[in-house]
C-alpha cells in the first residue's frame, strides 16, 4: 500500500500517466526545441506545440474553433489580453502552482493589460522595428520613411501581417497616438498603408519570420519585424541589420494564459512554472534573442546579448516605444481599416 501511495504521489507531481500531455498556442519559431524536451524528461508530460503567425489569427481559432478546450496554454502579446479575457476565454492563473513566479521581474506583474495580476505570466519582451540591408539603408539614419515616403522609397519592403502593429506604426509616423480611437486620425493612418501597399516597391503581407526570410535571402530590402526574429539571423547575410526607427516603434510583451476549459489544467501550470525557471527562461532568451522579464535569469544572458541595443533597447530608444492597449470599441475601427487594406 505504501508503494502504491508513493507512487500515486510521484505521478501527481510529474506527470507519468500515459495520456499525460499539454498543448500549447503560441507563434512559430518562438521555443528552443531542447526545453520542450527536458520538460517532457523531467516531467513525463508531452508538449504539443501549435503555432500561428499573428494574434488575429489565434484569437479567431481560440474564440472560434474551439481553441478555449483544444489548447491549454496561450502564449499571446499582451495587446489580446483583455479581450481573452472578457470573452471568458482564459481563467486565471493558480499563482500557488507556479511558484517561480517569484522571480518575474516586478515591471511584468499587475502590468496595464492585468491589472489585478490574475490571468498572465511574461514569456518574453521586445520591440518591433525594421530589419534592412544597410548597403541601401544607413544605420545611422534609420526611418519609417523608407516605407511611407516615395521620395525616400530605398527599394523592396514588406508589410507586417498584423492588424494593429500596421496600423500602430503609421500613427506613430504621422506623430500620432498608436492607440488613438479618433477616427480621423485611423482614416488617415489607413491611407498611409494604402499608398504604401500601392507602391511599385511593395512586395506583399508578411509575418515576422517570412518578411525576416525575405530581406536575409535579398529578396526584399526592407521588412517590418519583431527584433528576436531578426538578431537570431542576421548573421546568415553581413549586410543585414535591425534598429528601432528614429520615430520610435512598438514594446510589447507576450504572455502565458490558461485556457478557460482546458482538459489538462494541471499540466498548463506545470509548463508556465517550467519555463519562469530563471535557468529555463535564460535559455529561452538566449534562443529566441528576445529580452527576457525573469530578473534572475539576467546572469545568464549571453553578454553579446546583454549589451546588444537590437535585443536590449537603449534608455533613448526606450523612450520613443509604446505598449499597444486595448481600444475598447474603437476595436470596430481598426478592424474597418484592417479589412479595407487588405481588400484595396
């Protein structure tokens, strides 16, 4: 009997039962293969990661297609956080099974996107920004101009596939509020985006990775991406680079969430108290070459990484960034000049 306790207790607290599993949503290329499998080692759960390539798409799946009992955990930018949330999509997170949760740095609790701290735990901070061929760009001059003026036009771009990425960025050129619920100031954002697409020198709609892809391969000169996609290759072509352009960009942090029906609940938490190990989320960062939130896996950054502006933004760059926040029922907005973009 008492053999039998132990290893009921064993199994309760790693997972051995046959069907034990997770599954996990979050954007492609985003996690070092080698932590899925030592979770899966030291813990006998099997991961099963699903990927999509931007947040329109994951919440449509989630909210949808069933993703609220499919899928266990989330990993979404923070922008989507309350929308899941009002939706009764996600629950919130049993801070009691994840108690590495002590080592996030405090700037990621509490954050404006939950404010009570309930529902997310960070996976990974970093900007958005240009990665460009600097034969044709001069570092030192980087600008959202080279996709929204013709008369400085440097050649073939692409257009990141996300709604409010795209339409963020056009504000902040034109000097206004990334998250502005004036529609008149969206009306003029969207033609911004429309003469660009229109330009002889727009190649296409493109997520990080493949607009990333694109200008390493010379196919374009230009794309608009998250920095860890762009630091993590840039060395596959001397010529490439990343900057945050000199109008400023977009922070943001992606999250972990709890799928409101999930069927393995207990694993969920497992894998997000898993990945905030300071030695876990180190090496995490230093594969996606994203900064990471986990204030005691700092050390372990790789210091090439550490004192890299593309990956840790410098304090001026840090001042020209902005958080995407949820705009309310100005939503109906933005998906209006989302829909006419693609349409035109």
């Amino acid at each position: 009997m008492g053999a039998a306790m132990l290893a009921a207790s064993f199994c309760f607290l790693h997972g051995c039962g046959k069907n034990e599993e997770v599954n996990v949503f979050m954007y492609s290329e985003y996690i070092d293969p080698a932590i899925v499998e030592s979770f899966e080692k030291e813990t006998g759960i099997k991961v099963r990661i699903n990927t999509y390539e931007n947040s329109e798409d994951m919440q449509a799946k989630v909210q949808r297609g069933g993703g609220d009992s499919q899928f266990d955990v989330l990993v979404v930018s923070d922008v989507q956080v309350p929308a899941l949330v009002t939706l009764k999509l996600v629950q919130p997170i049993d801070m009691n099974a994840v108690p590495n949760a002590q080592y996030v740095d405090p700037q990621f609790i509490k954050a404006p996107y939950d404010p009570e701290g309930k529902f997310t735990l960070p996976y990974q901070w970093g900007t958005v920004g240009l990665i460009f061929n600097k034969e044709v760009i001069k570092p030192e001059d980087v600008s959202w101009a080279a996709i929204f003026d013709r008369n400085q036009a440097a050649g073939k771009f692409i257009l990141m596939d996300s709604m409010r990425d795209m339409i963020g960025i056009a504000l902040k050129y034109q000097g206004k509020s990334m998250n502005t619920k004036d529609a008149k100031e969206l009306e003029a954002a969207t033609d911004l985006l429309l003469a660009a697409k229109k330009s002889p020198n727009f190649l296409a709609f493109e997520s990080g990775v493949a607009g990333k892809n694109r200008v390493i391969a010379n196919e374009a000169v230009a794309a608009i991406v998250y920095n860890g996609d762009a630091v993590r290759d840039m060395g596959k072509n001397a010529a490439i680079d990343f900057a945050v352009p000199k109008e400023g960009g977009v922070i943001w942090t992606d999250v972990m969430m709890v799928t409101s029906k999930t069927k393995n609940a207990a694993n969920a938490h497992k894998f997000i108290n898993y990945i905030l190990q300071p030695k876990i989320s180190a090496a995490l960062s230093n594969f996606n070459r994203y900064p990471t939130p986990n204030r005691e896996a700092l050390p372990m950054i790789d210091k090439v990484d550490l004192t890299n502006p593309r990956v840790y933004p410098s304090k001026e760059t840090m001042q020209k960034l902005d958080y995407l926040t949820d705009v309310g029922e100005a939503t109906g907005l933005y998906d209006k000049a989302w829909t006419t973009l693609k349409a035109r």
